[in-house]
C-alpha cells in the first residue's frame, strides 16, 4: 500500500460528506495536482483536533511562549472550503500519531490504514508492502487552523436535543429524560 507524503501540504483538512447523522469523515492532503482523502471516524477527527492543540499549546509552555507557534488559529489560515474533488477514498483509518518536530517547528501527523498488521508510527523507514501511510509536516499555525476547522466540523452535526443533549435525527429521537414516550396531549 503506498505511502503519502506532503512535506507539507498545499492543504490539509477534515470534511464530511452527507448529512448529519449520516456523515462521512475525511482527512485530505493535497498538493500540486495531488490529493489523498482517508475515511476516519468523527470520534477521532475530535480527538485528533484536540490533541493538536494540547501538543501545541504544550511545546508553548515548555519554550515559554515561543513566536513560531500562534496562541490560536490565524485568520488568514482559516480555510472553510469543501473537500477536493473527485473524492476517492484511498483507504481507511485505523491509527493516528501526532508528533513535534522540533528541526523546523513542525507539527508531524500520520494516518495509518486500519490493519492487523500496523507498522511503528512515524518511523523513518516505513515497509511498502505494509498498511497504508498518510503522513503531513505542517507549520503550527497550518495545525491551528486544521484543529479549529475540525473541530466547527464536528460541532456541525446534529443539533442536541434540549432535553437530554443526545444528538436529534431529523425524524426526532426517543428522549431517556422523557421515558422513551413522545410527549403526548390529551
């Protein structure tokens, strides 16, 4: 299975397609003329996202408040457009590390392909023949940005039902607080 680099990216981002409830999650990097999209769960675009920003938000206390890494997302990195077409899913997300790379200031993050047999992740050497590798340097502002898109995207679903905060399907939902009945007038 191939391994993606982008060193770095034109773009990097999380999308979904579908509607809420019934959303697909992508990562996609792209640059030049390429593009790779993996399919993940929205769970962990979340914990992805929240992760950038503790690693960040981390490697600024131990620099005490380093210029490189902004405080919060640059306006000017926001980036709110869809996902690249045409939308290929190149393979499945199993596991996903996150490092920081202090020779340049960067944030490493790497997709591996779901597998029985995952490889060492951000190893230097990885196998060809193994599961495959979406990995992307990006600057941290590039990472604050991506954390801050992921995690509107994630919010962006279906609205929390007043009651129990459970996540509303169009067709409404059967609310615990309200014993599993809908409420009824008579």
């Amino acid at each position: 299975m191939p391994v993606f680099y982008y060193d770095p990216p034109d773009r990097f981002v999380a999308g979904s397609v579908g509607q809420p409830g019934d959303r697909t999650f992508y990562l996609q990097a792209s640059s030049s003329g390429r593009v790779t999209s993996v399919v993940l769960e929205k769970f962990q675009v979340s914990l992805l996202a929240e992760r950038i920003d503790e690693l960040l938000d981390e490697v600024l206390r131990r620099t005490g408040g380093s210029t490189s890494i902004p405080a919060a997302a640059p306006a000017a990195l926001r980036d709110d457009g869809p996902l690249d077409l045409p939308l290929t899913e190149d393979f499945r997300v199993g596991a996903i590390a996150l490092a920081w790379d202090s020779d340049g200031d960067r944030v490493v993050i790497e997709a591996q392909e779901e597998s029985e047999q995952p490889v060492e992740p951000l190893a230097d050497d990885v196998p060809l023949d193994g599961p495959g590798v979406l990995r992307v340097r990006i600057t941290p502002g590039a990472a604050r940005a991506f954390a801050q898109r992921a995690l509107q995207l994630v919010a962006a679903g279906r609205p929390p039902c007043p009651l129990c905060g459970l996540p509303l399907d169009s067709t409404g939902h059967v609310c615990p607080r309200q014993n599993g009945h809908r409420a009824s007038h008579g």
